[in-house]
C-alpha cells in the first residue's frame, strides 16, 4: 500500500505537473470569462516556469541534498558495496533487447569500480521493478547484474534482492538478505540526491552503511549560480528534488527514518 501511495503522491506533486495544470486552469477559467482569478493563475504559472526553468532557483534545494553526504575516503577494504536499484530501465531493456540505462547510470560504473578496487568485498544489488504487477524477469537487480558482468565483475560474486519497490524496501530486504556483523563496513552506493533518505532509510532497520554517494547533478552550495541549458534541465533538477524532499517527509511522519533529514 505505501508504494501505491508513494507513487500517487508523486505524480501529484511533481513541480513541473503541478505548474502545468496551473496554467491550464487559468485558460479554463478564462475560457469561462473568470478572467480575474484566470489571469493570476496563467501569470503564476508563467512566473513559476520561468523561475526554475531559466533561473539558478533549481540548483538550491538539489544542491543541499547533495553536498549533505560528502564523499567518504575508502582507505580500508570493505566488507562489501551495496548499490541500490534505478539506472536501468526495466521497460526499454526488453523491448530493445538490450540493458538499457538512465541518468543514474554512475550507481553501476562506481559499484564495477570499487568490485575491482576491493577484490575480496562482496557486490549486493538491491532493487525489485517498481511495477504494481509481477515484475517477471525484469528487476532492476536482474538487469543490474547483465552489465556488471559485461563489465567484468563474475557472476558468482553478486548477490541480490528482487522484491524491493522502494528505498524503505531496500533496507529491509538488504537487513534480511545481507545479516551485517558489529564491525562489518558496507558501503552505500546510490545517487547523491538520494542518499539522506536511503541512510535514513538504513538506519532505521539497524543497519549502519557508510555512505557512498555518486550521480551528481549541481556543482555544490558553494557555486549555485549555474544557469540550466533548458527549461526541461531546470524542471528535471527541481522534479527530482522535490521528489528527495517530499520523501523525506513522509519518511519521517511514517517512522521510516529516524531524522527529517539525516546527517552525517
């Protein structure tokens, strides 16, 4: 049921929807001679596109996601690395025959790299379809595990979960699956936006993971005044944001992390 709910909530709440409706209420409501109450919305709507669209505006609430984890220093061998699902696309995949990746592709190249950095540490994927059906053979893990072998990595050293549907689902099913030891280090590979909730996530089931966080998409706090190349960059940044914030939220109101927004 949460993951129904989730995923209502954040079609409901996407910025870039949400000010798109914006608008086509006010040409409604002008259609229908409420020109008042129409203007103020297709002007608000118009302010809104232009302000995250054309402006640095987006780069604020990612950034702050991303530069909550730095990037940790990986002096010691670890016990293993666990990355969880989202670079695959388990739709296009199969249709065109082929491991088809996103914009989070770097989840996969980093967790090949430190498979062969650390020999000895074990490679666990976590990550179900996100489908409300059966998934069939189609899991982000499953697809996942096709180009990590293609990139080297044996077969026989990777572990995986299937069932996952979401990052509360990823900590748990890694708890179950993986059975951390007090001094065991696994590292945390998802995308840096993503990383507050999957270590709040974590903690939350009893499992302490060290953060590892890759797929940046802003330059930091510290260099905000970056303009995007498009309208559709500057919504891409503020939709994927907004998704990370309202998350946490409802993570927090429902017990799934422990911390509005963890830290370090």
């Amino acid at each position: 049921m949460f993951f129904v709910i989730s995923k209502l909530v954040g079609f409901a709440t996407t910025p870039s929807t949400a000010i798109f409706l914006l608008g086509l209420l006010g040409i409604l409501l002008l259609m229908f001679r409420r020109r008042r109450l129409g203007f103020a919305l297709c002007l608000t709507s118009t302010l809104l596109t232009l302000a995250f669209g054309l402006t640095p505006l987006a780069n604020v609430p990612m950034a702050l996601l991303e530069d909550r984890f730095p990037q940790p220093v990986v002096s010691e061998p670890p016990t293993g690395v666990i990355m969880l699902g989202g670079p695959v696309d388990v739709d296009l995949s199969p249709a065109r025959n082929t491991v088809t990746m996103n914009d989070a592709a770097e989840r996969v190249t980093d967790t090949a790299a430190l498979a062969v950095r650390f020999p000895q540490a074990r490679v666990f994927l976590s990550g179900g379809s996100g489908h409300f059906g059966d998934p069939g053979a189609n899991t982000e893990s499953a697809l996942t595990k096709k180009l990590l072998v293609q990139l080297g990595i044996p077969a026989e050293r990777i572990e995986m979960e299937e069932k996952s549907r979401t990052t509360a689902e990823n900590a748990r099913y890694s708890l179950e699956a993986l059975k951390p030891k007090p001094g065991e280090r696994w590292l945390l590979v998802t995308s840096a936006s993503h990383m507050p909730r999957s270590v709040g996530a974590f903690r939350a089931v009893g499992f302490d993971v060290i953060p590892y966080p890759v797929d940046y998409r802003t330059y930091g706090l510290s260099r905000l005044a970056e303009f995007p190349d498009s309208v559709a960059d500057g919504f891409e940044l503020v939709d994927t944001a907004a998704h990370e914030w309202i998350g946490l939220v409802g993570y927090w109101l429902t017990g799934k992390t422990n911390a509005l927004f963890p830290a370090p």
